[in-house]
C-alpha cells in the first residue's frame, strides 16, 4: 500500500513538522530530567541519613551541592554552547549528568554522594539553556511561544512533582532509584539527539574567559551565601563576604561585558524592558515556586502526618496545572504578548499561596487548602512559558542561547534565594519539634513567597504590551 502526501501539505512542510516534533519533545524530556533533580531528593533525605549515618547540615548539602553547581555553570555552559555546537555540549553534558547519577547511588557515603551531586550540577548547567536555546533555534518566533510552553510545563511539573516522584521511587524501589532513572533516561536520550536535533551555534569568536571566570565566581559567592546564610549567620563573616564578594565580582562582570570584543553576555540587552523585565520577574517567580514547593512537601510529612509518597499525592492540584494550562499560555502568548498573561500567572500564584498561608493550621483538612493549590498551579502554568518568551523574543536570534543562559541563571538565583527566605522565616517563627511549631514558622514563610510571587506580578506588568521580535544587524 502506498501511503500519499496531503495535495495541501508539501514534503519539506511534512518533514519540518516531524523534525519540530521530535525536537520539542526530546528538549522538554532533557530538561525535565535536569529540574527534576532539584528537589526529587527531599522526601528520601530521611531514608539516605538512616542509611549513610549523614547530619543534617550534611544532607543539606545534597542538595545545595547540586543548587551551587547548577547556578554558577548555566552561563559558561551556554556560551561553550554558541561556541562549540549546542547539540554536542548538551550531548557531553547530558552524558555528564547519567556518569554523575550512577556515582550518586554507588556512593557508600555521605561526601562521595555530596561530591557527585555537585558533578551531576555541571551535566543539568548545560541541559537548562541549550535545550532552551535549541527550541529557540528551531521554533519560528510565531510558533515559538508554543513551544516554550509545552518545555515551560514539563519543567515546571517537574520542580513541582519532585517530591511525588521521590517519594513513590523510594517507597517501592529505594533511594538509590531516584539516581539509576537517570542512567536509563540519559542513555535513551542520547542517541535520540544526536539523531533527531539538529546542530546550531551562536556568534563566531573566542570564548569571552575573562567574563566566565568572573561570572562563575561571583555566581559561586551569591548562592554560597544565601545556601549557608541560615546555618552560618546571615551577618557572619563568611556570610557577608561570600555575598559582597559575588556581588561585586557580578558587578565587574557587567563592566567587562560593556567592553569586551566578544561577550558572553551582550549588556545592550538589559535596555530592553522586556529582557530585564522578564529576567526580574523570572528570579521572583521561582523563589516563590522553590521556597513554597520546598515547605509544602514538609508541611504535609510533619503536619499532615502523610508518608513521602501521600505528601506528593497531595500536591497534585498544584503540580498536574502546568501540563494543561503552559502550553495554552504559551500559544496565547504567540497571539497577544505576554505581559497580561504572565502578570495574572504571578497574582494568582500568590493568591493560591497567602490562601494557603491563612489557612494552615495543625488541624486543617486537606480539603481547605487545595483551592490554594490548584490556584497557585494555574498561576505558575501562565508564568512558565510567558517569561521565557519575553526574553528570548526580546534578543535577536543569534543571542538566543546568551538570553536563555541568563534567565536560566536568574532562576536559579531565584531558587536558591527564595528557599534561603522561606528557611530563614521558618527558623525565627517555627521549628520542627512539634506539628504547632512548625505551622508558626510555616504560615509567614509561606505568606512572604506570597508576597514574592506577587511583586513578580508588578515587575511583569512592565513588559510591552506586545513582543517584537528582534532581527540580526
């Protein structure tokens, strides 16, 4: 049987179509195994400490080690991109991250699984822009947002279902499952790249080592600071000076980047209202969704007495959103700009959060909490996409993969810091020795990420009214 063509659809349409297809598909699955691993790693703390003997300060480390890395690699990782091929570095990197995965559940220990961790950080520093900046690449400006939406919605369910995720793989399988997925969804993604994406590059030129020294350490001071600031003292030396360090390393980055030949990052694009608009907003976004994904998950464990895979089950009507509504989002964004959209996304995440704020107490049901959940996941569902549009539509296309290093690297600032806060709230107000010391501490924390998400909402209304794409010179 002989199978024919559509008389209104051309083969090089057909072919473009499949090839978009694959490309969008194997992206978001890259970065949702990437962002996945952020916080898949907080409902099997209590299991890895019983069987590592490791102190807490120690398992936090599991996580900050991963945070840190992941942060001060985005940027470097997205100019080797432009300068050596965007589909190999994420090939290497991704290879990286699986080798890493394996080191973490072999390792007998607390500081070999803290070092591999950090390793595993650099392989996801390279997955986050240049999936990104791929799609970018690939995707028309006007089918763009679509695109960005269906990426912007598995990546943000997979922050959000992180803990369900977890908690299910080390109640049936154990806590070095949640590593092993990775070894086997690495080594199905690989070759499926490498067959299916095609190569892209950023600007010709040498790599701009000045501006990756620079932004590598003050990146490195920044979130050394707002990872340790609660245990070490948020006025202690080590503390001030991680934090005033990286802020003026940052600042000389800046000034580098005015003068350099080749930039890594093109400060000229910070003059655009949506490129800085959409990079604040995206910072705010994110330490509301970090820190309130990362309190909930405990809230419901110690509170609501739930076991790991009960308190993943109850964030659902947060988590289940992004997959429905980002895509939507991000194809009205193609219509109409993003700036209504995103603002409405960031008000109604911080409505559903201070919802939940109000209403937590020790004794409140499930059931009066979860119109703040699934308020809270519309919300974010209408940001994820929208403020990635922004930025990238605001650059031309050969900056594509500068724009998506730095917004990535602003979120990940946005994570470390909001988590920072939320700890910093909880531990003044609140403890963990009792179901009411904990909801004291919960309830401001969770009412600042609110606050947060809601300041997103302002700096949003900032965009254009509608996006313009930029051409080459």
């Amino acid at each position: 049987m002989t199978t024919q063509l559509s008389p209104h659809v051309s083969p090089p349409a057909v072919t473009a179509t499949v090839r978009h297809r694959w490309v969008l598909a194997l992206m978001s699955a890259a970065a949702f195994m990437a962002v996945l691993d952020v916080l898949v790693v907080t409902t099997a703390l209590t299991t890895i400490q019983r069987a590592i003997h490791a102190t807490p300060e120690q398992l936090g480390w599991t996580v900050n080690a991963y945070t840190l890395a992941l942060a001060v690699s985005i940027l470097p990782a997205a100019a080797l991109g432009d300068r050596f091929g965007r589909r190999r570095v994420l090939v290497a990197g991704l290879a990286l991250f699986s080798l890493c995965s394996a080191a973490c559940a072999v390792a007998p220990s607390i500081g070999p699984l803290i070092a591999a961790r950090a390793a595993q950080g650099v392989g996801a520093a390279t997955v986050m822009p240049l999936t990104l900046a791929i799609l970018g690449a690939t995707f028309p400006p006007e089918k763009r947002g679509r695109a960005i939406g269906v990426w912007g919605g598995l990546t943000g369910l997979a922050v959000a279902a992180g803990p369900l995720i977890g908690g299910a793989v080390v109640q049936g399988l154990g806590w070095q499952w949640i590593f092993w997925i990775n070894v086997v969804l690495g080594a199905l993604l690989i070759p499926l790249i490498v067959r299916h994406v095609p190569e892209s590059r950023g600007p010709g030129g040498p790599l701009d080592l000045p501006g990756l020294a620079l932004v590598a350490l003050g990146a490195l001071g920044l979130v050394w600071g707002m990872v340790r600031g609660n245990g070490s003292g948020w006025t202690s030396p080590e503390i001030l000076g991680a934090l005033l360090g990286g802020a003026a390393l940052l600042v000389a980055f800046a000034v580098w980047e005015l003068r350099a030949r080749t930039p890594m990052l093109p400060m000229p694009y910070f003059r655009s209202r949506a490129f800085s608009a959409g990079h604040a907003a995206g910072f705010l976004m994110t330490a509301s969704l970090f820190g309130a994904v990362f309190l909930m998950a405990q809230y419901f464990q110690i509170v609501g007495r739930a076991d790991p895979l009960d308190a993943g089950l109850r964030l659902l009507p947060w988590t289940a959103t992004p997959m429905v509504i980002a895509p939507l989002a991000g194809t009205l964004s193609d219509r109409i700009g993003e700036r209504w959209i995103l603002t409405c996304g960031l008000a109604l995440q911080g409505a559903g959060l201070a919802f939940v704020a109000l209403e937590a107490g020790t004794r409140t049901s499930y059931a009066s909490l979860a119109a703040g959940l699934v308020t809270a996941g519309i919300g974010i569902s209408m940001a994820l996409p929208t403020v990635q549009t922004s930025i990238l539509g605001a650059v031309p296309p050969a900056g594509i993969g500068k724009a998506a290093g730095s917004s990535n690297t602003f979120r990940q600032f946005g994570g470390a810091f909001g988590i920072a806060i939320a700890l910093a709230l909880f531990t003044h107000y609140g403890d963990l020795t009792t179901r009411a010391h904990f909801t004291a501490g919960f309830r401001p924390a969770v009412a600042a990420l609110a606050v947060l998400s809601l300041l997103g909402a302002a700096t949003g209304a900032l965009l254009p009214p509608h996006r313009r794409a930029p051409q080459d010179s």
